[in-house]
C-alpha cells in the first residue's frame, strides 16, 4: 500500500504530445521516454504515469486514469516511418526503441499491407520508425524523405482513434484523488492552449496549435477504448500479448 503521506511518484513522458496533459502540474514530475517510464513503473518505482497504452495491454495490473488520453483520429504527424523507396521496396526498418506501442503498431500495420521487412535495432537503410518530438524535428529537417503515418494508416484500416498513452495508477495507491486532479489539469490546459505553447521554446507555435487540434486527441471516450480493444486484438493475433478479453479498470 502505498504511503498516504507520501507525495505520489509521477512519470510523464517527455514529447510535447504530453505538454497540454503535465503543463502546470505543481508536484514533481520524472519526464522520460515511453519505454524506460514503462520500467519504472512496472518496478514499482513510480505510483502514476503517462506511459504507453501496450504497457497495460501487457501487464494489466494498472488502473487507467478515464477521459485521458493521448491519442489520434487519423494523420498523428509524429509516428511515421520515414522512407526514401517505395515501402512495398524497403527490406528493413530501423525502429526506435523509445516506445513499444509504435513498434508493434508498425508490426500490425505492417501485416496489414502483406508487408514483411526486418526490424532491426540498427541498420544501413534510410527507412526508420520515429515517435515523439525526434519524428516532428527530422520531418522539419528532411524535406526529401516520405512518410508513413501510422496514426493515418491506422485510421484507414480500423475507423477508430488510436490510443497511443494513457495514465495508469499502480494497484497499490489508495489515493485516488489524483485522477481527478489531471483531468481537471487538462481541461484547463485544453482551454488555455496558448500558455502551454508558450511554455515551450523549441518548436513554431502556429505549428503547436495544429499539432494540438488536428493531430492530437487528448481523450480516452468510447471510440478511443474500442480502439485499444481493436489494437490489443491484434497484438494477440500477432502473438505479442496473451489472448484474453481486455477490461479496462476506470478511476
């Protein structure tokens, strides 16, 4: 049981995908990549965390924080492979090991297509999976590459949204006021969009505003849950999870 007089250990991954969810939290906050956050809360090392939405697939032990999400309905803009060749041509794809759910997204989108490159940690082709904020900076920097969007292709097949990340509460934390709390912080982030952006100095803010509004849906409603119903389907078809029905434990 975790301490109530502790604060709780939160994790949030660190793109700008997850800015209009964390910005203004007034705790502390562990800010990594997908994968690693995924470790440290699966070891206990973390109470909450904004972590990918295959980690619960895999190990559904977690509470899923309702309504949040971070998700898409269609071109997500920054998971994409980016491509030189034709991808019925390409014969491998680097992937970026930042983030499971990418990666066997690809794998189902992949199957899909009748498609079969290798996947491979490194490689000598130009072909490659990128996620998160390195995708949105190498599509700014390489003009001459094209780019398959998983989120648009995803769109294409399924109809649904896709569920990227989610915030999952580890099973021991009685405190669950902190549920309400990030809903309440993404309502008003939501609302207040442009001091998000401005907290932020890297990236264009015309191109945050888009990124927000018609790339990025920051709900988990019904559409988006059958779309994780739809995704852990095939990653039980692709021998990836376990084939079991899928509940999803709400706070």
């Amino acid at each position: 049981m975790q301490d109530r007089h502790l604060p709780l250990r939160i994790g949030c991954v660190k793109f700008l995908n997850a800015r209009p969810l964390i910005h203004g939290w007034r705790g502390e906050v562990v800010l990594d990549n997908p994968s690693t956050l995924c470790r440290k809360l699966a070891a206990g090392e973390l109470d909450v965390a904004l972590v990918s939405s295959f980690e619960y697939l895999r190990n559904p032990i977690y509470r899923i924080i309702d309504g949040i999400a971070i998700a898409s309905d269609g071109p997500v803009h920054s998971v994409v492979v980016a491509h030189r060749e034709e991808l019925s041509r390409v014969d491998e794809i680097q992937l970026d090991p930042a983030s499971e759910t990418s990666v066997n997204l690809l794998r189902y989108l992949l199957a899909e297509r009748g498609l079969n490159p290798r996947l491979v940690a490194r490689s000598t082709t130009s072909a490659q999976l990128l996620i998160g904020d390195k995708a949105i900076r190498f599509r700014q920097t390489h003009p001459e590459f094209e780019y398959w969007d998983l989120g648009e292709e995803w769109k294409r097949i399924v109809d649904l949204p896709f569920v990227y990340a989610l915030w999952l509460v580890r099973p021991e934390v009685a405190d669950l006021k902190i549920a309400d709390e990030l809903r309440a912080l993404r309502d008003e982030n939501l609302r207040k969009i442009d001091n998000v952006i401005s907290g932020q100095s890297e990236f264009d803010p015309e191109f945050c505003r888009r990124y927000f509004s018609d790339n990025l849906r920051f709900t988990f409603g019904e559409r988006e849950k059958a779309g994780l119903q739809k995704f852990a389907q095939a990653c039980a078809d692709l021998d990836l999870i376990s084939k079991r029905p899928l509940e999803f434990d709400l706070v």
